[in-house]
C-alpha cells in the first residue's frame, strides 16, 4: 500500500509519496464563526504563533478558528478547530491546530489518542471524532489496512514529540461525514465543541482519500441510560430503540414468575412508551443473576418474560404489536455480579422496541445556559483538608434529544491535592477505565434520574462501555491531581427530557445545584 502523507497549507509541508491524495484547494481564510462556550483559561488565552513561525508576506493568515477549547489535563494545550469539510458528500476532513500557551514543552499524542481501543503505540490523532446527533453515533477517524488510524501520525509526518511553548502544530482526520450542518467536535483532551459549522467547499491542503484504499469506519454507539427514583426500571435509550430493563425484584417474588400487585403500575409506563412508538415487533428477554443454576434460572427467566408479555399486551391500547419472549437466564448480564447492586440490576425483565422519532424540524443551536460566576451555580467542599470549588458553567440541548454539561472544579487550598471523588461511581455501572463519572442528573417533577451516556465498543468476549464524559484514566490519571488554584474543566453527555426546564445536579461531594436547561 503506498505511503500517504499529509501536506498541510500554510501550516505544515511534508513530502508525499503515492498517490491517494485528496486536493483540497488554497480556500480564502473563514470568516470567523460562533465558538462554543468555553472556560476563562480558553477566552483568555492568546494565540500563538505556528510551528513553521508567522506567515510571510503575500501568504495566507491562519485560519480563524471555528471553535476552541482548552485541555482538561494539561490547561496550556489550547485546542481550535480549523476545518471542517464535507468531502463526497460521505467523508470529513477534520483540522485542529493545537497551540503551547505555556512555558514549558508539551506533549500532545497522548492526549489525542482514542482510549477506546488498542493502538499499540502513543503516535495518532485517533481521538478527533464528531458526533451524528441525529443517529446518536460518536464517530472516528477511518481505520486503514496498514495503519491504525487515517489521521495525523507524529513519527510519519514528521512531527515532534512535544509542542514547544509559543508554538503550534496541525493535525488531521478523515473519517465518516455526520447529518446536518453543524455537529459536535469531540476530542479525548477536553470538553465537547457543539455548533461547529460544517463546510462544502474542499478543504484546504492535501489528505488520504478515503475511497483509494479500503478503510473501516470506526464509530461508537451512544447509549444514554435514565432510571425511576423508585429503582423500579431503568431505561437505555440509543436514538433508534428504547431498552426498558424492568426490575425482577419489583415484578415479582422470589423464584416466582407471577406478577405482584405493584408490577401493573410499573409495567404501565412501558405499555405508553409502546403504544407512543412506531414499533411492530417488542421483544421480551427474562434474566437473571450468576446465583443458582441455568436449570433454576433459565425457565425461571423465561416464565418471566411470557408474564411481562401479557400483561403488556393487555395494557396497550392500539394493534399491530407482535411479542417476542425468550428467557436467558444468567447469560447476559449488565453489570458485574460481584455486588449486591450489580445482580440486583441483573435480575430484570427487558422490553426492546423501536422508539418514537420527534418530529422533523431544524434543530435547535446549542445555547450556553450559565455565565460565570452566577449565582447558585457553585459549591465547595474539603477533601484532604483543603477546600475544592465547583462551578456548573453549562446545561446546553444538543440535537437528537442528548445534553452537554459542563463544569470546573479548582482547589482552593494551599497544598497540591488529589481530588478522586468525580471517578468514585457506583462499581455496577461498569465502565472499561476510570472517568468522571459519578454525576448525577435529576427531574425532580418526573421523579426521574439521568446518568452519564456510555460509548458501547463491541469485543470478541461482548461490549465493553466507557464513560461519555471525561477520562481520568491512563496517560489522563493526573487529570484529578490539583496544584494550589489549578481549575480543570469536566463534562458530560446526558439524555434531557424535553420538558424539564431545570434540572437538580448532583456532582461527587459537592451539594446538589438546580440548572436551568438550555
């Protein structure tokens, strides 16, 4: 397969052998575009200079930034992105200068490698993804045959190591093209960018094609989970279906399979969410936890099934809804079953169905909904003897029903100080490596709580699940370490009912906020 290089205009200019290109022509400088919210350190922070030094005269300006944002790990890494180009209508062609605004050199593989897979080696940009709302899909840079990822390679494209300080360097990915005109620019260093505009002009400078080579698209599913205060359900909405897991200790007795007086009032919610949906086929899938036998637990779990399948087909008030039951016994848990709460959680009767689309309508550009320093948007507590501040500096709507909540913790106090508390999640929830995960979204009106959004990444032994939110894990561990006065900013994907126009905040230790919904 033949070399392909990256030749940056304006920025970087490497040599590039083969073939496989894709030209893009030398486009005029964007006009600058709405940047997404973005902490202080980030709307202070000055531009640097490019690696290659300040343009010559008769050249090109640096492109003016479409959004910016600042690492959490490492607060002097300042993120832009610079180009967002649509290419065969099926492709994108992403580019982010990042920029040194500190003192001392700064490595950058490590924070833009994608930690949801194996890559061997800390060299690509495999981290730069977008979101499609609309399919609720978290996207990444296409995978090659002989290399890891079709993005920026620091040992083949000639970069270094680290950025030095004053300077900036630019990086890439081609990877699939979301829906809309604007998506969401992710990155594992720092919070999400919403907004970005997506343009149809070629981009600048010279890229893989996609189409010259096979290449496997490496996309991530979007799980959004929300559950009843009651623990009397929890629900798994991925955009296109509604996983409903119904809790076996609510429905019925112990080793029982007939429904207890309660189950009707818990199974009439479900029963809405069918009739309110599109859905033809509903499946019904008994389970159970790692205790007893599969000759107790799988005719157990499928007697459960066929209960839950008629009493939902006698609560649905329209026709046309076909049932599946099965039962799986202990085959296919959740979570772990090495704790109470994991095999309660395993203990479940889930109904899966098509959901109900919203309406087709533009969408709604993402609002800020906090401004610094606002009141009730702030707490404090002491960890280790020294007092931590947290600030809540987002609540926005993205499109396809997900939310972005943003947020800064600093340390107060005097001494260098860990501050573990964010990754302290119950241990059921199951995520592949430590992240900020222990956060807490609540409808109070509803009686409905909202956790973290899980990024699903099939395996040879199952799905593993890792946090959409914050990674503190890995090359990230020293995110949850503080100096004196140090501010990180964290974040989070959540599902947000359409209703609620605030919402309660539970963060860690620090008290509940209540956070107006933009």
């Amino acid at each position: 397969m033949p070399n392909r290089i990256l030749a940056m205009a304006a920025v970087l200019t490497l040599a590039a052998t083969g073939c496989g290109l894709v030209s893009g022509q030398e486009a005029a400088t964007p006009p600058p575009a709405p940047t997404a919210p973005q902490s202080d350190q980030a709307q202070s922070g000055a531009s640097p200079s490019d690696k290659a030094g300040k343009p010559e005269s008769g050249k090109s300006a640096e492109p003016q930034p479409l959004a910016s944002t600042r690492s959490t790990m490492t607060e002097s890494l300042k993120i832009d992105v610079i180009g967002l180009n649509r290419y065969k209508s099926k492709h994108l062609v992403a580019q982010l200068r990042l920029s040194n605004t500190g003192t001392e050199d700064l490595p950058w593989t490590g924070q833009l490698g994608d930690h949801t897979r194996e890559l061997g080696a800390i060299r690509w940009a495999s981290g730069i993804g977008v979101l499609d709302h609309d399919t609720r899909t978290w996207l990444l840079p296409y995978q090659p045959a002989d290399s890891p990822c079709l993005c920026t390679d620091q040992q083949r494209d000639g970069l270094d190591y680290a950025i030095e300080p004053g300077a900036s360097i630019t990086v890439y990915a081609v990877l699939p093209a979301p829906s809309g005109s604007t998506t969401t620019v992710v990155t594992p260093a720092a919070p999400p960018m919403p907004g970005v505009p997506i343009s149809d002009e070629p981009p600048a400078g010279d890229f893989p094609d996609p189409d010259a080579q096979p290449v496997t698209p490496v996309t991530r599913k979007i799980v959004l989970p929300s559950e009843s205060l009651d623990k009397s359900e929890e629900t798994a909405d991925d955009g296109q279906n509604l996983q409903v897991n119904l809790s076996s200790d609510v429905l019925f007795a112990v080793d029982k399979a007939t429904l207890t007086p309660r189950a009707r009032t818990v199974l009439a919610r479900t029963a809405k969410l069918i009739d309110a949906s599109p859905a033809t086929t509903v499946e019904v899938a008994g389970h159970a936890d790692s205790s007893g036998n599969d000759a107790i637990n799988d005719p157990l779990s499928r007697r459960r099934a066929q209960a839950v399948q008629r009493a939902l087909a006698g609560l649905l008030t329209r026709d046309g809804v076909r049932f599946q039951a099965k039962g799986y016994g202990s085959r296919r848990p959740l979570y772990p079953n090495e704790s109470d709460e994991g095999r309660r959680r395993n203990r479940r009767v889930t109904v899966t169905f098509a959901k109900a689309q919203p309406p087709a309508e533009p969408a709604p550009e993402p609002a800020a909904t906090t401004r610094p320093g606002a009141a009730g948007l702030t707490g404090s507590t002491r960890v280790k003897g020294q007092e931590f501040a947290l600030e809540v500096t987002g609540l926005r709507r993205l499109p396809g029903g997900m939310g972005l909540l943003t947020y800064t913790v600093t340390n107060k106090g005097d001494a260098e100080t860990w501050f573990n508390e964010l990754h302290h999640a119950p241990d059921w929830q199951a995520y592949k490596y430590q992240a900020a995960g222990n956060v807490r979204l609540t409808d109070v009106a509803t009686r409905r709580q909202y956790l973290p959004g899980r990024l699903q990444v099939p395996t040879d032994a199952g799905t593993d699940a890792y946090c959409a939110c914050t990674d503190v894990s890995g090359v990230r561990l020293s995110t949850e370490k503080y100096a004196p006065g140090q501010v990180r900013e964290f974040w989070g994907l959540f599902a947000l009912p359409d209703t609620a126009a605030e919402l309660k905040v539970a963060i860690g230790p620090f008290r509940p906020l209540q956070v107006a919904v933009g």
